[in-house]
C-alpha cells in the first residue's frame, strides 16, 4: 500500500512538473497580456508531434528534440504574429472565439497532416529502463528525467522573472499593465517574447512526454482544462502560483483517483466505494478548485482584482 | 414633463425592430416542415428541431453573454442536465416532458447556484476559465456515470409524452412542440430584459461601480440571471435528446460550449433574436461544411478567426458594413 | 445629533498615509465643503465615507448609525449618495434611465421580471423630477453618452439626487465646467440646500465660499483647520499651507 502511495505520488509529481510547464506560459500570457488562450493546449500536442515526426526522420530522440526547439520557437513566433497581436487590445469574448477557431484549425490541420493513428516516440536509450527506490520498488528512469528536466527549466524561468530585466518588466507588468507601458518599453515586442516563452515551454511539455504517452490529437484537449485549473488556483500572472498549482492540482488528481476508492471503502460497502470513487475521482480537481476559490478568489497568489 | 412622451419612443423604437427580426424568423421557422414535405425530404425536420433547440440554448446564453457580460464557457453543462433529465427519468419510467423539464430546471438551477456564486466573485478571464471549469466537472461526472453508458452514452427507448399524449411522436410533434418552447421562452427572455431586473442587470454590464454607487449589489443580480440562463439551457437539452434519442456527455463538452458561444456571437450579442439567426447559421454552416469535408471544422476555424479579427460585430456587423442593417446605437 | 459623523478615519497605501486621523463633525441640512490642495487625499476621504474604498482604522457615523463596516449599495439605502469626479454614467442608457435606475434602486424591488420598466409612469415621472432639478430636463431622451461635459455633470448631480439621500458626497462637481455653466451649477445647489445635508469637494474657490456654511482643510491627508468660509480665510495656518499658494498661482 506504502509502495503504491509513493508510486502514485511520484507519477502525481511528473505530471505536475508537466503542467507546470504548460501553466507557466499560460499565466504569463494572462497576466501580462490579459488575453485568454485557448489554443495553448494545442501547443502541447504540437510539440508531441514535432518531436514525433524529427525523432522518425533523424532516427534519433536526441536530434529530434535539439530539431523541436527552433521549431517550437517558430510556431510560438508565427502564431503571435498571425493572430494574437491581433487580440490583445480586443474584448475577452473575441479572445475565447479566435483562440477557439484556432483549437479547431489545429487539431484538423494534425489530423490532416499526421493522420489519426496515434504516433509513439522511442524513449531515448540512457533513460530506459528503471532504478529501484525502496524495497522491491521501481521507478523508470525517463518519468524521472521529466520531473528533474522540469524543475531545472522551472529554476531557469525562477531566475529568469526574479533577476532578469525582461524578469523585471514580467512581474511588473502582471501587478500594473500601464507601469511597463509607461517605462518607455516596445510592449509588442515583451508581448512577442513572452508568448513565444510559453510556446516553447508548451511544446517542450509535449515534447518531453511524448516517449511515454501515445502521440495523438487528443492529448492538447485534457491537459488544456486541467491547466486552466492550474492557473486559476495559483493566481493569474504568478509563475510561482503555477509551481505550486501544478503539483497540487496533479498530486489530488493522480493521488485521489487511485486512493480515493481505497479510502471510501473504509466507510462505505465495497461496491458503493467504488462507484462512487469513480464518479468522484475525476471531479476531485474542480472541487478543489471551487474550495480554494471560495476561500481566495484571486487565487493562492493572486493579486486582488 | 411633456418630454416623457418622447422619451419613451427611442429605445422603445430599437426594441419593436428586434421583435419584428424574431418574428419573421419563428413564421419562417413555421413554414419550415411543410416545405420540406413537399421537397420530400422528411429529414430536414429532424435537422430544424435540432437548430431549434440550439437557438433556445444560444437566446439563454445571450442574456447573461450580452445583457450580463458574463461570458460562460461551460454551459453545454446545462444542456447535458436537460438530455440526462430526459435519460435518468425515463429509466425510472417518468415519461413526462413536463416533469423532465422540471428536472432539468431543478438540478440546473443548483448546479447554477452554487458554481455562479463562486464564479461571480471573480472576473474578466478568470470568470471565464473557472465556468469552463465547472462545466468540464460536470462533462467528467457523466463520464464515469456507467449505469447510463458513462462514455458511450444510453439509447433512448421512446421520445417523452406530454401529458399523457403522444405529442412528439411524429417528427412534425416534435418540431412544433419545440417551436412553441422556443417563442414562448424568447417571449419570456424579452419580458425579462425589458423588465426592472433586466434594465437593472444591463446597468450592471455598462458600469458596475455607478450601480452600486446608486445602491445595487451587481452579485445577486448576476447570480439570478446566471440561474435563470442555466435553467433555460436545460430546456434545450430536453429537447435535443428527445431530437437525438439518444443522450451522452458529448452533448456538454466544451466544444459545445465553445459553439454556444460562437453563435451568440455570430447572431450578435445583446439582441436575442440574433443569438436565434446565429444558431442557424452556425449549424447551417456546419451541414454544410460537413457535407463538403471531413475535415470542415479547419474551415469552421478559419471563418471563425477571419470573422474575429475582421467583422468584430458578428453577422449583424457584416450586415452593417454592407450597409443592410441600420446601426443601432 | 450630527447628520455625518467621521471619527479618526485612517487609510495607507502602503506606507503612504492618504487619509490620517481625520475628524469631522457635519451639520444636518450643512453644506461642508472640503478644500485641499491637489493630492491632499480628498477623493480618497469621499471614497472611504461611500463606502467604495475601505478604511483601515477609525469609524464613520450616518445619525446615530455606525456604517463603517457596511458597503456601498448598504450605504446608498440608508441615505447616503455620492457623485463621481470622473463622470461615470452608464453611457448606453438614456439620461432619463440612468436616473430612473437610481429611483427604481430606492423605491421597490428590483426582482421584476415581467412588466415592461419604460412604461413605469412613477419612475419616469420621479426621474424626471431630479433631472428637471439638477437642470436636464431637456436632454431625458439622449443616450448619456452624447451628452456634453457639463451634462454629464449634471446628470451626475440628477443620479445623485434621484436617490433621495439624506447626506450627499459631491466629488468635485464642478469639475471641467466654466463660465456660464458652473454659475448654474452653483444656483442649482444654492436651490438645493438645507434639503439635504452636503458634502462638498470642490476646486472652485468662488463656488466653494459662495456655497459653504463652513470648510474643512485637508492638506497632505490630515485636516488642519475647520470653520465658517470667513474664519477659513483668514486662517493663517489655512493660508500658509493653502490659499497662499492659490493666490500667488493666480
């Protein structure tokens, strides 16, 4: 029982670091720009694909990430530059509706260019395999390279938004929009920067999850809502509101799914345990979402609205 | 004082163009089903019922979309309880339109209830983010529900009686009935926008701090109207699964919200005739694209795109630009 | 019993202190002006004494009614109105609506969802009362936002009166009027006092001493001296801090 805690704890952690990955660009975007994306969630699934279709052509996990970076960088860049420098003076009704016929001109255009069998990507060989944790207790070694992977780009961006000038202009922007204005700087060209930022860190997030998930036009939708959620608990422009967001949000979710039947079953019968964990389990999220909210409506780390 | 006569006209002027828009929509949708009797193609009907439902989903968001600036991105949530109202009922052997629709209202307006109080305290893209949320709760809850299908949804045996009547038996029933639901609700919604609540609730949409600086709390308001839309969205649902016999949480995925949306939008916000027109086109355009490839929502996106960022206004603004429409100001 | 009562009222914007321990006894049917110098805190005092802004420590009375704790909307119904000095109207409605909004908000209920609000005879007609009172009788079926600035100053002061408040805040009312208007304006309030008591902020020393029955100084947050126009005047302390600067400028 210990192990399976631990071994859900860990998978709550990896998937956690992921979403947080996703989240921080998201809550960036938001808070500086206030512009709401939609179509983040497809950033995720491209960045699988990319490195789906560079690691089939080079042979190689390797090549195909160094290949995905630019890439990413390219979309993060033709996507800002397309459409949402388009939207950031306009009403958040026209955000949700563009960035919404974006989610539909990308899964379609996937599905046209990639097909709709789901594509794998080979786990690099370094990381196959599994190192024993306690006892007879195993855990692979890639789901482990994710979680150290995404902490060490989680420190970078730390670094990035506390001493940085573009850090500077970040947090001072998610606080007061006109103050960064008024200081004299290219907004288009920070709003340019930090949109590509969370491009790449959502592609990134495909990317590094592609080995040991199955590749497909789905992927972007379940990951989009639950980091929403992400953002919304940590507050708005608050990349440590994301950190913090990210591994709660994933810990309730993989944790409560698997231990939330268990748990019933010591006050209810076996049966009526079960459904109701399964009817639960995947509500767990949004309920902790709602019970946060009730208490801070601007999030953990929001600022007052 | 001979000004309050005057006075009244303006707005009242804009609100009779409104009406006539609606009016001539329900006569065509009248005409509808013996037209298509006479082109032979039954089918049509089945379609109409569909766009009829849609449209009173669509007028319901309206009123907190465009008279409440709420955006809601999870009221496909609400459609879903309508169809599972219908599902669940008639499991247990409760065959009455009347009571599902009961139903449907009763559990919408606690869900409404409780999820728009926690939403209404925030705002702009948070509103947003946690309705949508709330209603892919909801979307989860009916997954995992496997005594009716779970993912798969359940088949529904018979459409619902009214009364005791089989009222909705013939395609035909079915639409009509639905068409009365659907004037009969715009006729409710264009009391209510005109009514004290409404005038109060549009006040709240131009500049909350001077309402509550005349002495209104915008929260209950909102919350009410929030309810109110949730429940008539339940409405639609009764009748789409009594369209579709059949009921599964595709219904109240966040697609489907997006859609909602999207035909508010596209019929113009703020005019619940329009959000009508706009479930029409939009489920039109739908067909059609589906007709011409599988792959028709690429081009269900790009129109969206394209109509964002060059006709901010919807059709209603395209209608403008051609200078079709007289501008209301 | 004073019909407004302001005990030690305190509020910091970090570690600014924009209103600091202010004290201010007013009259029933007064009107007390408040004067300071641009950035002595006086839109923060009337935004603290509505209600829109909260306080940090001390107590605001309406009669013998402690409403320090109560919101705006609470405020506004037991009689305590408040005009914006940045005009803040609802843009899309008539003139006479947004009026009759404010009657609608003080007489009945507000949870009426059928009978058509245009048509209320009673609330048009009492709407158009404050309008004709504040002088914009004229303009009743002219979107808000047409209006011209001193309209709106006007339809302000309208809302505000719509109301029926026992104690009225005007921030600034005669903002941005001149000449002609503001002479108006000022006859119009002359018409209006001793109906109910006011508070006033206002720039325009002429108005603000033709107006007065007596003046709070308010310089830097804390009130330095209050009296009748004359004793304000000749305050020396007052013109040290104040009126001196306001004379050299002009």
């Amino acid at each position: 029982m210990m192990n399976l805690f631990v071994l859900q704890l860990l998978n709550g952690v990896q998937l956690g670091v992921l979403l947080f990955l996703i989240a921080a660009g998201l809550t960036l975007v938001f808070g500086i720009m206030d512009v709401i994306n939609l179509a983040h969630g497809v950033l995720y699934m491209v960045g699988a694909y990319l490195i789906a279709t560079f690691a089939a052509a080079t042979g190689s996990f390797w090549w195909g990430f160094l290949l995905m970076l630019p890439a990413a960088v390219l979309v993060g860049l033709i996507l800002e530059f397309v459409v949402m420098r388009r939207l950031y003076a306009r009403s958040h009704l026209d955000q949700v509706l563009a960035t919404f016929g974006l989610v539909m001109i990308a899964t379609e255009a996937v599905k046209i260019i990639w097909g709709t069998a789901p594509l794998s990507v080979p786990m690099p060989d370094v990381f196959s395999g599994s190192i024993p944790l306690m006892g007879p207790l195993k855990y692979p070694v890639y789901r482990i390279a994710i979680i150290v992977a995404g902490l060490a780009v989680g420190l970078g961006l730390f670094v990035m938004v506390n001493y940085t000038r573009v850090g500077m202009l970040l947090r001072a922007g998610a606080t007061n929009r006109s103050t960064v204005s008024a200081l004299g700087v290219d907004i288009n060209r920070l709003f340019a920067v930090v949109f590509t930022l969370g491009a790449v860190l959502a592609c990134l997030a495909g990317a590094l999850v592609a080995p040991i998930l199955s590749v497909d036009t789905g992927m972007g939708e379940s990951v989009l809502i639950l980091t929403f959620v992400v953002v919304v608990i940590g507050g708005i422009g608050s990349v440590k509101g994301a950190f913090l967001g990210a591994l709660l949000v994933a810990v309730v979710d993989t944790v409560g799914g698997v231990f939330g039947p268990i748990w019933l079953r010591e006050i209810m019968d076996p049966a009526a345990a079960g459904q109701t964990g399964r009817v639960l389990a995947p509500m767990l999220v949004y309920i902790l979402m709602a019970v946060i909210l009730s208490v801070k409506p601007a999030g953990l780390f929001g600022r007052t609205a | 004082m001979s000004d309050a006569t005057a006075t009244l006209t303006a707005p009242r002027r804009a609100l009779t163009g409104r009406l006539k828009a609606a009016l001539v929509l329900f006569v065509l949708f009248a005409l509808m089903p013996p037209l298509a009797a006479a082109l032979n193609d039954p089918f049509y009907v089945l379609i109409g019922t569909r766009i009829l439902a849609f449209a009173i989903a669509a007028m319901a968001l309206d009123l907190i979309l465009g008279y409440g600036a709420m955006v809601s991105f999870g009221h496909a949530a609400y459609l879903g309880f309508g169809t599972y109202a219908v599902a669940i009922l008639a499991s247990w052997g409760v065959n009455d339109l009347v009571l599902q629709i009961l139903a449907a209202i009763a559990i919408s307006a606690i869900f409404a209830l409780v999820t728009g109080a926690i939403s209404l305290r925030t705002k702009g893209v948070y509103f947003i983010m946690i309705t949508l949320a709330f209603g892919q709760m909801a979307f989860f809850f009916f997954i995992s529900l496997s005594a009716y299908g779970g993912d798969d949804g359940v088949a529904l045996m018979q459409r619902s009686t009214v009364l005791g009547m089989d009222l909705l038996k013939s395609d035909f029933g079915l639409y009509y009935t639905t068409l009365a639901i659907l004037v009969a609700l715009f006729v409710l919604c264009h009391r209510i926008v005109g009514s004290r609540f409404g005038r109060v609730l549009t006040g709240i949409r131009e500049n909350p701090t001077r309402m509550e600086a005349i002495g209104y709390s915008p929260f209950r308001y909102q919350l009410t109207a929030f309810v109110i839309s949730g429940c008539i969205t339940a409405v639609a649902g009764v009748m789409l699964a009594n369209q579709a016999q059949f009921v599964s949480p595709a219904f109240m995925s966040w697609h489907r919200s997006g859609e909602l949306i999207v035909m508010v939008v596209l019929g113009g916000v703020g005019t619940l005739a329009g959000p009508i027109a706009g479930a029409v086109a939009a489920l039109l355009l739908e067909e059609w694209l589906g007709a011409l490839s599988e792959h028709w929502k690429l081009f269900f996106g790009v129109f969206l795109v394209l109509m964002v960022l060059f006709s901010p206004r919807g059709i209603t603004g395209l209608l403008e630009k051609a200078g079709i429409a007289r501008r209301q100001e | 019993m004073t019909s407004l009562t302001v005990r030690n009222l305190t509020k910091s914007f970090g570690a600014l202190k924009v209103t600091d321990d202010v004290s201010l006894a007013v009259e029933p049917g007064e009107i007390h002006a408040i004067i300071g110098p641009n950035g002595a805190g006086k839109t923060t005092l009337i935004s603290q004494l509505s209600g829109q802004l909260g306080s940090d420590g001390g107590s605001v009375s309406l009669g013998d009614r402690d409403i320090t704790r109560l919101s705006m909307p609470d405020r506004v119904k037991l009689g305590l109105a408040r005009s914006f000095q940045i005009t803040s109207v609802l843009p899309g409605f008539t003139t006479l609506e947004n009026v009759a909004l404010a009657v609608q908000a003080r007489e009945g209920s507000s949870f009426r969802f059928f009978g058509t609000v245009a048509r209320e005879e009673a609330l048009n007609r009492a709407a158009l009362k404050a309008l004709a009172e504040a002088g914009l009788d004229h303009r009743a079926d002219v979107l808000a936002k047409s209006l011209s600035h001193g309209e709106h100053r006007r339809l302000e002061l309208a809302i505000a009166l719509a109301t029926e408040p026992s104690v009225l805040l005007l921030d600034e009312p005669l903002a941005g009027v001149g000449g002609e208007d503001a002479e108006t304006f000022v006859a119009n309030l002359q018409r209006l006092k001793g109906r109910f008591t006011m508070v006033l902020i206002e720039h325009d020393m002429d108005a603000v001493f033709q107006l007065a029955d007596r003046v709070s100084v308010l310089v830097y947050g804390r009130i330095i001296a209050t009296g009748t126009p004359q004793a304000i005047r000749s305050d020396p302390q007052v013109r040290a801090a104040y009126l001196g600067e306001e004379e050299e400028a002009a």
